[in-house]
C-alpha cells in the first residue's frame, strides 16, 4: 500500500478541494440562482444519498465505460456491504423513484439536485475528483417537448455565465437502432484495425461508440468516414428528434447537430447534448453540462417496467470557473463591519447580533475581539463591507453607535433603539 507522509495527510487528498471566502460564495451564489430559475419552471427539490449501491452505477452508467470500468471510488463496509460514491445523479434518482413507487403519481415528475459527485479522473484545470453538479431530471414521460424544456432550462443557467452558449445535440436512436449501429461501427473498426490507435483498440470490443471522440489522431483519420448515427435513425426516431429541434428554434436555442457526439454514459438513447463556449480564437471549452434521454436505465438497474425520462447535469465547477461577469460574486448584499470596543461593546455587538433577524441582503462581519479601533477599522476595509457600525463605550453610555461609510469615510451618529431600522435602511 502507498505509504503517506505526515506531509501527505495535511493535504486534501488529490483533486478534492477546500472552499472558503469569495470561492465559497460564487458556489452559493450559483446554486441559489440555478435553483430559482429551476422553481420558476416547474422543478421541484430532490435528494438523494451520496452513496449507492454499487450495482446502480454499474448496471446503470454501464460497465465499459470510463466511469464504472476506472473512476468509480467503490468501498466495503464493516457489514459487507459494496457502496460507490455517487459518481453521477441520474442513476440514484432513478433508484429513488423506483423504491417510492413514483410512478403511481401523476407524470411527469420534475426534480432538480445538487451536490457533490465523485470520479477517480486525473486531475488537471476542470477536471476534479471532487465535483459539484446541478441536475434535472423530468421522469416518466416521452414528448419531445421535455427534452426541449430541459434543454431550455439548462441553457438559462449556463447563460448566467455571460458566454456565448451552443448546444451540441445528437440522436443516438432507439435502444435497437443504437445497438444495430455499435455493430456496424465495430465492424467498421475492425475493417480499419491497423490504422487505428493503440490506446482506442480495447474500445472496438468494449464500447465502440467511445472511439468516435477519440482524440488520436490515426483514430480521427478513421472516424472521418464512419458510419454516422444520424443515417442509421429509423423513421420514428428520425421524427422525434427532428420535433425537438422544431421547439429549440421557436425558442430561440441556438443549437448545432454534431454527429460525433455521443456522452461518456450507457443510458442515454435518443436526444444527447451538451452546452459548450468557443473562446476568441474559436477554440471549444470543455462541455459546461450535458444530458440526453435515458428510457431504459429503469429496467436496466432493475425494475420491471420502462420510465422514460429525460435529464442533464451541469458541472458547476466549470460554469464559475468561465464566469466573466458578476454573477455568481457576492454583489447585491450590503456589508456591515462591527466594530465593538472593550468589554462593553463587544457585549453590546453581542446583542445587536441578536436583533438582526433574516435579512437576506446583509453580510455581517464581526470577530468581537479586544483589538484597537485603528486595528478594526483596517481589518473592516480589507473586508469588504460598505459599512462599519461602532459601539465604543463613551458613545453606548450616550445609547448611541457610530455607522461610518466605508467608501465615502463619511460618518454619524445613530440611535441604538432604532438600530435594526438603520441597518435595513442601508
Ligand atoms: P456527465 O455527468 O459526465 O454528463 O457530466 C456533466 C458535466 O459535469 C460535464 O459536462 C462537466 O461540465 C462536468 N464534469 C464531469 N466530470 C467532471 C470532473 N471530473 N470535474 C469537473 N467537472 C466535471
């Protein structure tokens, strides 16, 4: 086993991260947003165990694939048990829905999630073993129009970035017809063996599918003229995903048919997308979020009937990380510093803490240290805070407070009766 060092230990383990400050704030920020914009379209909150069993990723996600064959952290517990950390969000919903008998109740269902996800991935920039995503998933239901609407409620959250967006989509057929094809390309694969790279051969047995994104180049020679999804569609399947592009541009989604694509997870048939960004020299981020239609993951972890669905998960970590604007920053809220001077103001910050009840748009900086005004008022600059509230002991004897404006230096003297009053005016 790998030995640690002490060293080793006082570090979060590899690709795993601390939050504190602005960082965990733009990460507040954006799951308040993404929820809102979720509420304001008919989802609803779900939330599910950050483990499973690990047969759920496995039968779901699908063994050959990236997740279930090399990232999956899998454990045993002391009762025999084999858990997985949830190494995406469809799968347990699923699972949950299934346990609850959901699909008794009126359908469709509409959820949104999030949370942390884990993946045993190398980590680089984007890239974690620690992730965080917000889902949605519309469960029970196959009308092209929830595909649209998940496209469209996906796409107002990654706009919150302030990028250009693009939706890459793709059909990937039915069950049948994506199976019919995965022969046709193996064979094609197969065909073309000696000119395709070595790191892509053990995929023409396991998922053939994969090699079409390969980023060999030998590989993408081949894959020039593969044979492509989009002309192996039977008629119904050409029909549906022809009506969710009909939606997508009467609401105004821009969005481009990419024949390649086909996301690194087993269940998806039909629609598949994915948010993507171009930079100025037009060079293509890292996809910001995907999902697609996913009809057969209920029978494939188990249950005895379809529950046609469809979902997306956006990476969180890479929306903020492209964010250009203020956004997900800290920018509507007011913040006060509160300064308490000797033992009777910090007993009187103590109580005005008391008195502030919910308000949303305050941030309240307070350490109720012994230090000098001169030390506090620096520390309240460097803070951030607009404002800096007094409570010195000449001025408390008086039942007043100093509230100074810490951008104009301007100050008066407030009445502490009327204090709540004169932070909400702020
Ligand atoms: P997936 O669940 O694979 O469809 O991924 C959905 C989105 O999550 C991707 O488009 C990425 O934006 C994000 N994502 C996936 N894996 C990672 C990772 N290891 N680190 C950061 N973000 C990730």
């Amino acid at each position: 086993m790998f030995k640690k060092s002490k060293k080793d230990i006082l570090q979060a383990p590899r690709g795993m991260r601390d939050f504190t400050g602005n960082e965990y704030r733009k990460y507040q920020n954006f799951w308040s947003i993404a929820q809102k914009i979720a509420e304001n379209s008919g989802f609803s909150g779900i939330e599910t165990p950050i483990m499973e069993h690990t047969e759920i990723f496995q039968k779901g996600v699908g063994k050959g694939t990236d997740i279930v064959d090399k990232e999956m952290y899998n454990l045993e517990t002391i009762g025999g048990d084999r858990l997985t950390l949830r190494p995406e969000g469809t799968a347990g919903i699923m699972r949950s829905y299934i346990e609850h008998g959901m699909g008794s109740l009126p359908q469709p269902l509409m959820f949104y999630y999030s949370g942390p996800f884990f993946r045993h991935e190398k980590p680089q920039k984007g890239r974690y073993r620690q992730l965080y995503q917000f889902g949605l998933e519309i469960m029970g239901s196959k009308t092209p129009i929830h595909d649209a609407l998940i496209i469209q409620v996906g796409y107002k959250i990654v706009k919150k970035t302030g990028k250009e967006i693009t939706v890459e989509i793709n059909s990937l057929g039915s069950n049948d017809e994506r199976a019919a094809y995965i022969e046709k390309l193996r064979l094609y694969y197969k065909e073309n063996i000696e000119n395709i790279a070595k790191s892509d051969l053990a995929r023409i047995e396991t998922n053939p599918l994969r090699i079409l994104d390969s980023k060999e180049e030998s590989t993408k020679l081949i894959n020039k003229n593969a044979p492509l999804l989009t002309e192996n569609l039977g008629e119904e399947s050409q029909k549906y995903f022809d009506t969710v592009l009909v939606y997508l541009k009467e609401i105004n989604i821009p969005y481009k048919i990419v024949p390649s694509l086909v996301r690194g997870l087993d269940y998806y048939e039909h629609t598949v997308f994915e948010y993507v960004t171009f930079d100025e020299k037009g060079n293509k981020s890292n996809a910001l979020g995907g999902g697609g239609r996913y009809d057969g993951l209920a029978e494939k972890i188990g249950h005895s009937k379809a529950v046609p669905s469809v979902g997306l998960g956006l990476g969180v970590d890479r929306i903020i990380e492209i964010s250009d604007n203020n956004e997900f920053k800290d920018n509507k809220t007011i913040g006060i510093y509160l300064i308490g001077l000797g033992e009777q103001g910090n007993k009187k910050a103590l109580s005005v803490i008391n008195q502030i009840d919910i308000n949303e748009n305050l941030r309240l900086y307070c350490t109720l240290t012994e230090a000098n005004l001169k030390k506090q008022l620096s520390r309240a600059e460097e803070s951030g805070a607009n404002y800096a509230i007094i409570l010195g002991e000449e001025e408390i004897k008086k039942g007043l407070a100093i509230l100074k404006n810490l951008s104009t230096r301007e100050q008066k003297e407030i009445n502490l009766k009327n204090i709540k009053e004169e932070i909400s005016k702020l």
